[in-house]
C-alpha cells in the first residue's frame, strides 16, 4: 500500500513539475510562526452516504471545507444542504472521470458532444495516460484502496473498458467544465474554489482550461500545493478510535507553517459499500473512519493542545483583487 502511494506522489510531482506554475501560486507559508490546517472533504454529493457524513463533518466535526460534485447522484440534496448552511465552506469538485465500476456517472452535456469524455457506455472513463490516480486500474495485486484477494477477471476486464488511451479534448474539457458550473449556480451554490475528481487538476493538456476558468470565476484552485501549503496524506485502515489516534498524532507533530488534508467522509452503510464491485467495503469502511476522527474527542483535543488554527480556502484568498492574503502577486 505504502509503495503504491509513494508512486502516486512521486507521479504527481513529475507531472506539476512539467508545466508553468499559474501566476497566483506560493511559496511556502510566510505566516511561520503559526500552525494552520485546511481540512477538505471531497466527494460531496456524490452519495446519499456522503451527503450525511459531510453534515456532521461541518456541524460536529473539525472538517473547514468541502467540494461538491455538480455531476454527481445526489447533488440536489447536498446543493439544499449548503444553500441552508452559509457558513459552510464549499468548492466545486469538477469531474471528468469517475472512479467506481458500479456507482459510475457521465457528464451532463450529451455523450455525443463530449465524445473524448466518454467510454462505450456513455458514462465517463476511470481514468486516462498519465492521469495520476490511473494506478486505482492495476491489473494485479496489490491493488489501490482494496482488501485482501484477487480481483476477479470479469472485474478486470470491466475496469479496462472503462479506462481511456487517449487524452481528453481539452475544449470538450471546457464545454463540460462550464456545465457543471452553471448547473452549480443555477442551484444556488455558492462556492470559493474549483478542484477537479481524482487528481483532474494535475494532467498538463488541462491546466490552462483549468487556469482560464479560475481566472473568470476570481478564485483559486487549491490543488499541487498551488496555495503555498504542504499536503498531508492518511491512509486510514481500522476503526474509529485508531483513525483518531491517527490523525490526532499527526497534528501533534506540525512545525508551524500550513498544512492541507483531504477526507473522504462517508457513512458506512449498504450505498456506499456498493458503489464499487471489488473496492466498495473497504471505501466505505475507510470514509466512516475519517468521518469518526473528524469528530472525536481526540482530535478536537490535539487541535487545541497545539493551538493548531483551522482555515478555509477563502481565508487564503482575496476576492476583490485574486491575490492570495499576504502575497504580492497579482492575477494577469
């Protein structure tokens, strides 16, 4: 598991290294003698499971933002939920792929516009070259996010079909992007930044789709470290208490400077175990740990212990002039 996420960022960093930085990113935290965390949940509406685990997140937990997924099954209710909760902190989560072989969602522009999005069945590819979470395809063990066991054949063969051998069009990129922003604001969501499903923000051929967008919208894209923050990556495998044992140890040992988690809240139950056939159990197993750390006792304790302050995208960012606070550098 270990070496599969080694691969995972050492991939990513090949591929963010490749291309121009944009103007509005930054260096390390200038605020040093302070310890600041984002703490993001991802995958909002995307499941009834999902909607549930981000409520209490944000109203009991230690969660600051999450993204939203204007494609996904449930966004209605996840876009009522943050119209009734304005204190909320939401980004849009874009999607162009989708990661689950039985929970599995397309765009909303017609497959036929979007030929470059789609696999045979209309609905979006798991993944393309280069892409760097194209490693959740593997085609032997041991796999991404999964349990013990082989990977049945007909899984496999399913999984591959679903897997791209070229890059997106970048202006089909565009037309869907644009789409599930409007539905977004039609919805009445409001929302301070945009980041892309399954690590969409880090394929080079998209970044200056990605870039136009943000400049248009006056926000940010907080991904690739792009707002001057160290990720911190957790991997929670076990129960409740041991996932709070976790993440309170890792925020007991930050030097000041600022940090960035991302979550998948779920709530483990028959919907989410059943949005994919072989990784589904071990997801949602995983998504009600990370739910249970966000609002243990533990963690809020550790957060206090190390006057740790806890900060949402829109205090890192300037909206009347799209500068990141404390920087210099000016939005072209």
């Amino acid at each position: 598991m270990t070496r599969i996420l080694i691969a995972i960022m050492l991939l990513q960093i090949g591929i963010i290294t490749q291309a121009q930085e944009p103007d509005w990113a930054m260096g390390p935290d200038p605020e040093l003698e302070r310890i600041r965390v984002l703490i993001r949940g991802d995958d909002f509406g995307l499941t009834h499971a999902s909607n549930l685990a981000m409520q209490e997140a944000f109203t009991n937990g230690q969660m600051t933002s999450a993204s939203v997924m204007p494609s996904g099954a449930w966004f209605q209710e996840s876009a009522a939920m943050i119209r009734a909760h304005p204190e909320w902190s939401i980004g849009l989560h874009l999607a162009m792929s989708s990661g689950w072989n039985q929970l599995h969602f397309g765009p909303l522009l017609p497959p036929s516009d979007v030929p470059t999005l789609v696999a045979a069945d209309g609905y979006f590819y798991h993944s393309y070259p280069e892409w760097p979470l194209g490693l959740w395809i593997l085609e032997e063990p041991p796999y991404l996010f999964s349990g013990e066991g082989e990977m049945p054949a007909d899984i496999l063969d399913r999984r591959r079909e679903m897997t791209a051998t070229k890059y997106p069009d970048p202006a089909e990129f565009e037309a869907e992007m644009r789409a599930q922003i409007q539905r977004a604001q039609e919805m009445g969501v409001r929302f301070e930044y945009i980041d892309v499903h399954m690590g969409g923000a880090y394929v080079p051929a998209l970044r200056p789709v990605l870039f136009k967008l943000a400049k248009e919208l006056g926000m940010p894209i907080p991904e690739a470290g792009w707002m001057g923050y160290e990720d911190i990556h957790l991997r929670f495998w076990g129960d409740g208490p041991e996932a709070s044992k976790t993440l309170a140890t890792k925020l007991r040992s930050l030097e000041p400077g600022l940090y960035r988690i991302v979550l998948h809240p779920l709530v483990d139950n028959e919907e989410a175990q059943a949005m994919d056939s072989f990784f589904g159990a071990n997801w949602a197993r995983e998504g009600q740990a990370a739910l249970d750390a966000l609002t243990s006792e533990e963690v809020r304790n550790a957060i206090v212990e190390m006057n740790i302050e806890l900060v949402t995208v829109g205090d890192l960012w300037n909206y009347e002039n799209g500068t990141l606070n404390g920087s210099q550098q000016q939005s072209e």
